[in-house]
C-alpha cells in the first residue's frame, strides 16, 4: 500500500521536475548558453543532493500536504497537483508546483469540511501581482547596471562570454539546489512518518536515514522529470516571451534569485531585525512567477517591443487555471476514490467544548458566557463549530483559531507499537523518555499532548522568542502525531 | 607535434588576434609584391608571393579551428553565425590580395610607368580600407563601442578609392597608342584593386548591423 501511496507523490516530484527546472535553468537553455541535456544533467545532481542533505533541514519537513490528515487522502491531493501541473508543463507554461498543491488542499478541505486556509489562497493571488512585479523590477535595474558595467570593463566577446557561461552554471545549481530542498518536502515528505525504509550505511562512509532514503527517491523523480519533459517550459522561460541576450539571461536568473532571497527569506529577516536593521517585508513570492517577471523587466527595459504579449497573457491565464483545476481534480477524486473505492480520504475531525477546553479557552481571555449552551455538544466539522460560534459571538481570526484548536477533538493514546517505531534524528534521547512517560495515557485534545510533553521535558517546551527551537518542537510533534495515527 | 600542442593551447581570443594579424600582413605583402613587380625586381617579387601564399595558408588554417572551437565548445551562441560571417568575409579579403599578387604573376600586365603611381595609390587605399576593417573587427570583440571609430575610415579609403580608380580608367583609356587589349587588361587591374576596398566597405556595412545586434 505504501508503494501505491508514493506513486502520487514520485509523479508529483516528475511535474515538478518537468515544470520548475525552467525557474533555474530556463534562460540559460533558451538562449543556447547551456544545453538542454547539460543543464537537466546539472539540475538532476543538484536537486537530489539539495534534496538529501538540506531537505531534513527545510522549515516545513512535512509541508504544505502536512494538512491533510489521511494517506489515502494525501495520495489524492498530490495526484491532483501533479496532473494539473503535468497538464499545464505539456502546454508549455511555467506554473507554480506549491500553487497546484494549495489548490488541491483547498479541494480536500472542501470535500472534508475543513476549514479552507484563506491565507494561502490570498498569497496565491498577491504572487500572481507581486512576483513579476518586484522581479521586473530588480532585473530591469541589474540589467541597465550590468549593461553599463560590461561596456566601461571592455571585457572581450568570448571572455565575456565564458563569465555568463559560469554565472548561469553557478546560479543554476544552486538554484537546483534550493529547488530540491525547499520542494522534496511537498514530494515525499507526507510519507516519512508511515515510511518502511530501515537506515542504510554506506560501508561506514555515510548513513542515509528512512526520510533521506524517500528524499532521495523523490530527488531522482524531480530529476527524471526535468531530464524527460523540462524543455518545453525552459525554451518558453528563455526564448518563448522575448527575444533574450546571454546577459539577459543571467540578469534573469539573477533578479529572481535576488527577489526570492530578499523578499520571502525568513532567515534573512530574522538576521536583519536581529542586529537591529530595518528588514525587507515578506511578501508571497514564488520563483516560477517570478522568473516571468525578470525576463518581462528586461524586454521592458529594451523597449518592449520584443515581447510576445500573447504569450505573456497565456501564462497568465495558466498561473489562474493552475489553483483552479487543481481544486476541481482533487475534489472529484477524492469523491470517487472516498465512494467507488471506499478508501478513508479524510479523517473527520470533530469539535467540543469540553471542560479541559473551556478552561483554555478562558486562560486565552476569550469570554465564554455567550457560548455556554455549546458545552458538551459535538460538531462533526470545523466549518459547523465556527458557524456555531459566530452565531452567538463575534471573534477575531486569531480568537477563532485559539477555539478552534481548544476545542478540536483528536483522541491520541500513546502505545509502546509508536513509541518502538521513532526513527527520525531530530527526536532526541531526552524528548524519547518523555514520551515514554506517557505510554499508556490517553488524550482528548492535541494540544493536551502537548502541555503534558513539555512538562516531562525542556526540549518539548516552546520558548517564546526563539523560532527555531519552536518550530523544531512543531516538526517533532507532527511527527509524532502521524506516527501514532499509521499505528492506530 | 609540438606545433599542434601550442596550436592548442592557443585560446580563440589569441587565435582571432593572430587570424586579423595575417589579413594585415597580406595586405602589406600585396604592396611590396606589387612595388617589386613595377620595379622589375622579379626575385623580390617571387619573395612576396610565396610569403603571401604561406599567409592566405595560416589564415586559412586558423579560421577553420577557430569555427571549429566556436562550434565544438558553443560558444558565443548568439552571436555565431555573425562573426563566422565576419571572418569569412576577412579571409575573403585575405584572398583577394594573395588573388591580386597572383593574377600579376600569370598574366604579367604590361603597366605603362606613368600610371605606376596611380596604381600604387590605388593599393594603398585598398590596404589602409582594409587595415581601418581589421581594426573594426579587433574592436567589435574587444571594445564593442569603438567599433564606429574605426568603420568611418573604411568609407573614408573606399571613397578615396574610387577616385583613384575613375582617374586611372580616364588616364588609360584617354592614350591613343594603347590597343584596346592592353587598355582592357590595364582596366582589369584596376579594377581589381578597387574591387578589394569595395568589398572592405560591404563588409564594414554588415559589422554595423552585428553592433547594433550586440549592444546591450
């Protein structure tokens, strides 16, 4: 079963390949400074190896697929995403992956009555405005500074041309690189927890865990995908809009390198706000959106009138299908795979105002008076629980979200059968007694676990102000949650 | 064998340098193969044939490895297909001044003294037409901007050029006691020589339109 499960999520990694290789390498291709078999035999390595070794380390281990809280249901969403990508990649667009994933969770969450996350659909449609923008923006003022730069250097024709060369190759793995280790979690990361993968040595050399073992196996699918379909949308990216320059072609991939770096790294951010420096606003930008914008920014630049208007607005319009039909094909799956093939898509989440809740939910500050003929009655989704709610009170979204998560039932009963099965480094030996220490108690809530953790251990306690130690103990606790849910 | 090594290491910017290098020589060669020849000075004449063969030879040799380089290595793709143009249009100019020497050579004309000077001057802006070209091209690689410094004199010369030639063609035909053959056979000549600056200018002409292509 797990084979077929992962199926959905390789052919999610291929469309991947196939479709944001042109993000990195698409100028470059286009504009015949590297070749096609080159730049996929480079894009290949550097995804896998971005894959492995930093892909454990991305922020979002589980990402965004993590919402979905049945395999079978998984499995359907990342089919979903992968044939709207896979569809738009045989077209010839650049289309954002992450874009086709939210728009298949949105499905999912509509299928499932769960609540659809506004956020992601509100960034989905400020990326479509935002990314070429700012992109169009930043290249078109590199490419003036370069541009001026070249002609007072006097650099020779071929010497010039072998610095282009070298700085397409370097931005290109590197923006391989971060292709593999921002994405491999969208790939394969929902399987981790349900993986059956057993640590591999290397004649003692060096170990791959279970999760680098599926990261790896999703790497070469990212791979496979750019080396069998990544040249469509690479020729549309570097030859298909206007008309580029080498030099173009670098600004290009510079520009959106520079906008995703400035713009949408929140490493970047903390640095700046940490020595007291005024930070850039982190705003949705994504890099197939983006990388649209550098080359339009450029054909700006020189006037305009080499751009292919029509083309332009045919991606426009692919940036809009791809949430759209994602949405449609995930949610007509999921019926059919929920109804013909009987398979649990989702688990139903119910909501209650119990005891242990309510008393939360006051600690928060939220005033309980007018929700007092709720207590005790159970509501079979989110979306009837917020009604409920707004029926009888008017909250803020984050007042929502501390009753939602207060009152969200997820019975979890700690067993030895999940505590035996923990194989992920960032578990540690101090976290792993705590957990033992709970073998055998049952739970109502999550976040019940969760206080109970924290007070076996340090290392499971949120400190407040310090991201990376909470976001570590998020990452942990998914983990845990997926791995009792397989063993249940 | 230690040749082809060197020839190896020689990196196509080197290779270039050393390609425009000949069409210069040949046209210097051209001018004291055809100095020699008006002098009757036979033996020196012979020299600068030879000389100017072996260099059409080395031209030759070195604009076929440097297409070769650019093909094999892809490089400057954007602008292949210009300057492979642009160096066969220079080795064509190689080979119209090796052509000229050699023309003399075979059909030996018969060339009255008075218009020795003319022809010389006429070889001469032919030569200055084509160096103010080599000199173009250094630049369209190394110093793209100064390219239009360089073209202007190229027009300059060929202008100059025609001049030279209508006044020799009147000069020709205006004697009497020339039969028509050698009046033709002189024309020939002249011709010749002109048609090299000619062909400098058609060239340059297509360099402006690699400029502009290239400026970024």
């Amino acid at each position: 079963m797990f084979a077929i499960f992962l199926t959905s999520g390789l052919f999610l990694g291929w469309s991947l390949g196939a479709n944001d290789a042109a993000n990195v390498f698409g100028t470059a291709v286009g504009t015949r400074m590297i070749s096609f078999k080159k730049a996929a035999i480079l894009s290949g390595i550097f995804v896998i190896l971005g894959a492995v070794i930093s892909g454990a380390g991305a922020a979002k281990t589980l990402g965004e697929l993590g919402a979905v809280n049945a395999i079978a249901g998984a499995f359907v969403v990342a089919l979903a995403a992968a044939g709207t990508v896979y569809w738009l990649t045989v077209l010839g667009y650049p289309v954002s992956t992450t874009q086709a994933i939210v728009g298949a969770i949105v499905g999912w969450d509509l299928f499932s009555g769960a609540l659809i996350d506004y956020v992601s659909l509100q960034s989905i449609i400020l990326s479509w405005i935002i990314s070429p923008i700012l992109a169009a923006i930043f290249s078109a003022l590199f490419y003036k500074l370069i541009a001026h730069g070249i002609k007072s250097a006097q650099i020779h024709m071929f010497r010039l041309d072998t610095l282009i060369r070298t700085g397409l190759i370097i931005a290109g793995i590197a923006g391989a690189y971060s292709l593999g280790a921002n994405n491999i979690s969208n790939v394969v990361g929902i399987f981790v927890p349900i993986s059956p993968f057993a640590d591999i040595s290397f004649m003692g050399w060096f170990k791959l865990n279970a999760a680098q073992q599926l990261f790896l196996l999703g790497g070469i699918a990212i791979a496979v995908g750019t080396f069998t379909y990544g040249k469509r949308v690479m020729l549309t990216v570097g030859a298909g809009i206007t008309e580029m320059s080498p030099v173009a072609a670098f600004v290009a991939v510079l520009a959106n390198a520079v906008v995703l770096f400035l713009f949408a790294s929140e490493g970047l951010r903390a640095f700046l706000l940490g020595h007291g420096l005024p930070a850039f606003p982190l705003v949705p930008v994504s890099s197939s959106q983006a990388i649209v914008g550098s080359v339009i920014g450029i054909g700006l630049i020189k006037g305009g009138r080499g751009i292919r208007w029509r083309m332009l607005g045919e991606i426009a319009g692919a940036w809009v299908a791809t949430p759209v039909v994602a949405i449609l094909i995930s949610f007509v799956s999921l019926f059919i795979l929920q109804n013909v093939f009987q398979q649990k898509t989702y688990i139903p989440v119910e909501y209650k105002l119990t005891a242990e809740a309510e008393q939360r939910i006051v600690t928060a500050g939220i005033p309980m008076d007018l929700l007092e003929d709720l207590r005790g009655k159970t509501h079979s989704t989110a979306v009837q629980f917020r009604k409920a709610v707004s029926q009888r009170m008017t909250l803020n979204p984050k007042q929502m979200n501390v009753l939602l998560s207060a009152t969200e039932i997820d019975p979890v009963a700690l067993t030895f059968q999940a505590v035996n099965r923990i194989n992920n480094p960032s578990i540690t030996a101090d976290q792993k007694i705590a957990i033992l220490g709970l073998v055998g108690k049952a739970f109502t809530h999550r976040w019940q676990l969760e206080t109970a953790l924290a007070e076996k251990s340090p290392e499971w306690r949120p400190v407040a102000g310090d991201k990376e130690q909470n976001d570590k103990i998020a990452l942990d606790l998914d983990y845990i949650y997926r791995l009792i849910r397989s063993t249940q | 064998m230690t040749e082809s090594i060197l020839k190896k290491k020689m990196g196509i910017e080197k290779e270039i340098d050393d390609f425009l290098n000949q069409i210069s020589e040949a046209g210097l060669m051209s001018k004291n193969g055809m100095d020699a020849y008006l002098k009757k000075n036979m033996e020196a004449f012979a020299q600068a044939l030879t000389s100017i063969r072996n260099t059409e030879h080395r031209g030759d040799d070195l604009r076929r490895s440097i297409e070769q380089d650019l093909y094999k290595k892809t490089l400057i793709p954007e602008s292949r297909g210009d300057v492979m143009t642009l160096l066969e249009d220079m080795d064509a100019l190689l080979d119209r001044f090796t052509g000229l020497i050699w023309q003399f050579e075979i059909e030996r004309p018969d060339i009255c003294a008075e218009f020795h000077d003319d022809f010389k001057e006429l070889l001469l802006n032919s030569v200055e037409a084509v160096e103010a070209m080599v000199r173009s091209c250094r630049a369209f690689f190394k110093d793209i901007n100064s390219v239009a410094d360089h073209i202007h004199k190229v027009v300059f010369y060929e202008k100059e050029s025609d001049k030279v030639t209508t006044r020799l063609q009147r000069a020709i035909f205006g004697r009497e006691d020339l039969r028509l053959s050698h009046k033709m056979h002189l024309r020939f000549f002249a011709k010749q020589v002109d048609r090299i600056a000619d062909e400098a200018e058609d060239v340059s002409d297509r360099l402006n339109i690699y400029v502009i292509k290239r400026t970024l």
